[in-house]
C-alpha cells in the first residue's frame, strides 16, 4: 500500500510536470506517423478509447511511475549515504561523501632503545628516524589504503645477510616488520599501521647472475624492471612486465603484478624461476632451483608470491626472460 502511495504521489507530479507536455508531444509525432493500411487512424483510436476508457492517457505514464517508484524503494549499497558516520569495522575507519580512501587504525608501543641500537650496528649509517622519511613511507602517495601511525624506524640493508639480522632482532623484540619496494602499487601493503621497521630494499640492486643461453636472470629484489630491461637490451633480452615506472621486482612479486604486456606473456607468476625469502623468524629459505623441470615438494614460489610481505621478506629473485621482438606495432 506505501508503494502505491509513493508512486500516486510522483504520478501527481508527473503530471503536472514540464515533462508531461514532452511527453506527450513525443506521443502526438508517433500516432501521427503513416499507419498500417489495416489499422484505424489515430485520431479514431484515441478517440474512441478515450470516450470508453478514461484511464487510456493514463496507462503509460501509470506504468512508468510505479516501476519509478518501486526503484526509489529499493536499498542502496552507496557508502556516501553514510555521511556523517565514521563507522569502525575491525579497525578500519571508512570515510564519509566524497571519501577516497580507507584510514587503517592500529596500536603503536614504544620503540625499544636496544633493538635501535643493535640496528644501528647492523646496518650503520643505512637507518633513518627522520619524520619526513618515516612519514614517506608510512603513507605513501600511491595507495588507496592510508595508516594512522608510521613506522619507528626505516632501515636500508644491503645485503641477504642484514636482512635475516633485523628480522631475527624484531622476531626477538616482537616488532612488526614491514618491506619496502618501489611503493608504486595501491593494494597498501607497505603501511605501518603498528610502527615498527620499514625494511627499504633500495639499496639491493644488483645483478647477480645472468644466463643469456638459459634466458633467466638473478636479480636483487631493489632493482627496477625499467633499469632491468636497459641492462638486458645489449644481449637481446628483456623482462616483458610492465606494472608501472618506479616499480621494483622485489614489490612486483609481493603484489603478483601484472601489466598491458600480461595477455601475451603472463603475469609475475608465470615468470618468476624461483625466491629467496627471509622468512619471520630469520632463516633463508629458497624456493626453487633454476631448473624448468622440477616436482619436488611444494610450490613454494608460487605461494611466495603475490602475498605481499606477510609470509617473508624477498631477497633475491630469478626471472625468465623473453627475446626482443623483431618488431612492434602500436595502435
């Protein structure tokens, strides 16, 4: 009974709306169009319908008010709705109208000044406590997701060594850790809702081996596809995923990357021989070896990858590489 009150009520307005004569003008141009040799004029339909039935020029407008109306019944899903709330779900704040971002709330205790100090050993002069830094990276420009709190602390390893040190040192002390690439993705898997250690693999960028006659290469997860594939051009290689300028490989296996070359050559999954991951408690593992046969055991590079930081910290990664086509076209 609401529902028909609602739409007898937008009928009313219907009708005496700036639309009706539109409407009607649009109908008047039909029903003066050639009719079929077997169908009375129009002028004789209306006619005759509207001394019989006075409901007639009612019917079409009647059925569009009340499919209107039902639609203007029916729940709505839109967050802005909501624009005066900051409902809390499981810690995460979502923001009202005209919100693009979800704010991730957490707990940050204080930094203990021991595990500072053993990480200034480890990694010397490669350690930030600057805010600005710190602000960089807690919240990076890129991401959807944005975090309260910023990390403590960002360290700039240099080696598969001094990774295992500082995750064995926070797994110690129970400091959330957090890895660091090129912080171009959006997923916010690089935010430190808990502060902690911002681990920023910048400074690992080498190349470590390259196999031209086996097309695969070894690489340290700091370095760019971009400057990867100005290495690989002199040899008639290169690594055909393209995400996005500014990404790094380390970061492009956390977040199964893909790019507008994956359709012919597949995503970061289909490309990656295998990992070396610092796993939470420090130890090294390796995930596979270079070689394209192999079944033994689980697939560990595949579930490495794409998990975003969560299962292990990338320290080096071996990809499978792709000729240089002869020639491309761009349409």
């Amino acid at each position: 009974m609401s529902n028909f009150f609602s739409s007898w009520l937008w009928l009313s307005r219907f009708r005496s709306s700036s639309l009706n004569h539109s409407f009607h003008r649009a109908l008047h141009s039909i029903t003066t169009a050639t009719p079929h040799k077997n169908a009375p004029t129009s002028s004789n339909f209306f006619n005759s319908h509207r001394t019989n039935n006075p409901w007639t020029n009612w019917s079409i407008p009647l059925a569009l008010a009340l499919s209107a109306g039902s639609l203007s019944l029916q729940p709505h899903s839109d967050p802005s709705f909501s624009d005066s709330l900051d409902s809390d779900i499981s810690g995460v704040s979502i923001g009202g109208k005209g919100s693009t971002q979800y704010v991730v709330k957490g707990s940050q205790k204080e930094f203990p000044q021991e595990l500072l100090e053993e990480l200034k050993i480890i990694c010397k002069d490669n350690i930030s406590l600057d805010y600005d830094e710190r602000y960089f990276h807690g919240k990076p420009q890129n991401s959807f997701h944005k975090a309260v709190n910023i990390p403590d602390v960002i360290v700039y390893p240099r080696s598969e060594e001094e990774v295992s040190k500082i995750v064995k040192l926070c797994n110690i002390h129970k400091i959330p850790i957090v890895p660091y690439g090129g912080a171009t993705s959006i997923e916010g898997h690089t935010l430190s809702p808990n502060g902690g250690v911002c681990i920023d693999m910048a400074s690992m960028q080498k190349v470590k081996a390259l196999h031209v006659d086996d097309m695969d290469v070894v690489v340290d997860p700091g370095i760019g596809w971009m400057e990867l594939n100005e290495y690989l051009e002199p040899f008639g290689l290169f690594f055909p995923l393209d995400p996005g300028p500014g990404a790094s490989i380390g970061g492009m296996c956390a977040t199964r990357c893909s790019g507008s070359l994956a359709v012919r050559y597949g995503t970061m999954r289909d490309n990656v021989i295998s990992l070396k991951v610092v796993l939470a408690n420090g130890d090294i593992v390796k995930t596979a070896s270079r070689a394209r046969k192999s079944a033994a055991g689980y697939d560990l590079t595949r579930l490495m990858i794409g998990s975003e930081g969560t299962l292990g910290v990338i320290t080096e990664v071996t990809l499978r590489l792709q000729k240089i086509p002869q020639c491309s076209v761009i349409t």
